[in-house]
C-alpha cells in the first residue's frame, strides 16, 4: 500500500471515530445539522460521478499517449485547433490531467494553440461532466447545451487568440517527453485512479464546505438580493469558480444545490471552473511558466464569462 492510500485510509478511520461520539451532539444544533445534510448530498451526489471521471482519466494516463493524440490532429493550426477542442468531447479528464497532456502534445510538435484548446475543452465537455450535469440539472436539458456551447467556444476562442496573439517564447518548461515512456500497465492505471480521485474528492468536500456554509451562514435576504442583480450574480460565480476548485465531474451538483440564484450566474460557475480555478493556474505556472499561467489565465477568465453570459443569455434566457 502506497504512503498516499495509507494516509487517505487513516484519515477516513479519523472521521469515523471522531463523527461517531460527536453525532448526538451536532444533530441537536439544527443549523449545524442543516449544514451537514447538505454537505452530504453534495458530496454523494458527485461521487459516483467522480470515481467515473477518475477511472477513465487513469486509463487515459495509462494506455493512451500523447503520440496517439497527434496522429489525429492536423498540422494546419486553425484546423488543429478545431479538431483540438472537440478532442475534449472523447478524452475525458479532470483539469489536473489536461495539463500534463497538453505540455506532451506540444512536446511531440502539435501547435501551442490546438493544445492549449484541448487543456481548456477536454475537462469541460466531456461525456462524464455532461452526463453530470444532466442529473444534477434534471429536467432542463438547456443547461447541458448551454455547458457544452459555451465551454467549447472558450476553448476555441482562446485556441485562436493564442494563434493570433500569443507570445510563443512565453512557454518556458514543458514535461519532458520521457514522462510518457515509463512503463504501462495496471499497476500505473491503480497509481493514477488513487491519486486522481484523492486529489478531485479533497477539492469536492472543500466545494461542499462551501456550499453548506452559504446555505447555512448568508441570509436569505442577502441570496435574493443577488439573484435579483444578475450581473453582481454572475461576478459572483465566476469568482467562486476559480476559488473553490471544484473538479468539473463534480462541479453541477455544487452548481444545482445553488437553487437560490438562477441559472445563468450557475452556468457562469460550470464554464469558468474547469477553465480557470487556482489549482489549475498553478500546474499551468509549473509546467508552462509564470508569465504564461498569469496573463493566458486572466484572458481565459474573460473570455469564459463573456461566453458563458452570451450563450446562456441566449438559450437558457435572462434567468
């Protein structure tokens, strides 16, 4: 047993002991237990979800190369980046995984731009986050459209701003292309699943932290304030997006418990955060440079939320 799942094992064992005595206790406090009901069904609702996400994302990291990827992709870059962000749609992954991909696809001569698209599509339109999304938002279809439209077309939009605009030499390190020559297999496979879903299911609780706290902490008033001003809404979303981190097969069930605001502010919050949130901008400094993550995340913020207002103001209406 790796010294990760050791240590994840003993925290699980910590939890129970200390829930179990302190149970009676905390239930006797309604907001408290309040607080607790709707953690729990945040957190349960994505994890099923979550595990999906990981294992595929495990396999990818395992049997699919970044070689294979580029095969497929031309070398004519406005068609690259096209094919690049519908890639997204059939190599899912969490965010933590599209970087390191992206890094081996330049490293093996794909365009910087078709890359940088598929970073910015493969965690957002994939089928895991859409099947997501369709059960976290039952009965309104227009969401899951709204999702994928407004996410690919920031992908796209920021694929060919880097091909127009961007700064080539801004890219100073990328993984070396023996990252991907180890060896394959499924003890690799176990590795990457154990690490991808004990990082995704860390931000996942830290997300339904937050979204207990708001239900439970903010006035009802404050809520109804916001949902009234839609643009205060949308700021809103699409900082705690980046803030909260919450992996994008988990993120519409954070999103649909936000039942108070309406849907554009919480479609805001599903385009933003696989796009740009603050583990995210972080792998981007390691593994492409400061320079690049600070000025490529800031255009990607903009972008994100001027798509995501244009396209959900057009099919979910002003609401």
């Amino acid at each position: 047993m790796s010294r990760g799942t050791l240590a994840f094992v003993c925290l699980l064992v910590l939890g129970v002991l200390i829930a179990v005595p302190f149970n009676a206790r905390l239930n006797a406090d309604e907001t408290v237990a309040t607080a607790a009901t709707i953690f729990a069904g945040v957190f349960l609702q994505a994890v099923p979800f979550l595990v999906l996400g990981t294992v595929v994302s495990g396999a990818i990291a395992t049997w699919v190369t970044p070689a294979m990827v580029a095969r497929v992709l031309p070398r004519q870059t406005a068609a690259a980046i096209g094919v690049g962000g519908l890639a997204g749609a059939v190599l899912p992954g969490c965010e933590c995984a599209s970087v390191p991909v992206a890094a081996r696809l330049m490293d093996r001569g794909v365009p910087q731009a078709a890359a940088l698209a598929f970073l910015l599509s493969a965690p957002a339109i994939n089928p895991v986050v859409l099947v997501s999304t369709a059960v976290a938002f039952p009965g309104e279809p227009r969401m899951v459209a709204a999702r994928f439209g407004a996410s690919l077309l920031t992908a796209l939009v920021m694929g060919g701003l880097w091909a127009r605009y961007g700064d080539p030499s801004l890219i100073l390190r990328r993984i070396s292309p023996g990252d991907d020559d180890g060896p394959r297999g499924w003890p690799r496979f176990a590795e990457a699943v154990r690490h991808d879903f004990i990082e995704s299911a860390a931000y996942l609780a830290l997300g339904a932290v937050a979204v207990a706290a708001l239900h439970v902490v903010v006035p009802d008033w404050l809520f109804e304030k916001v949902a009234g001003q839609m643009l205060i809404g949308i700021a809103l979303m699409a900082v705690l997006a980046v803030v909260l981190a919450v992996c994008s097969e988990a993120d519409a069930f954070v999103a649909a418990s936000l039942s108070m605001l309406p849907l554009l502010p919480r479609l805001v919050f599903l385009v933003v955060g696989p796009v740009v949130d603050l583990k995210l901008i972080a792998m981007q400094a390691g593994a492409f440079g400061k320079r690049f993550a600070a000025r490529f995340s800031t255009a990607t913020f903009l972008v994100a939320i001027a798509v995501a207002t244009g396209v959900g103001a057009a099919i979910l209406g002003w609401r």
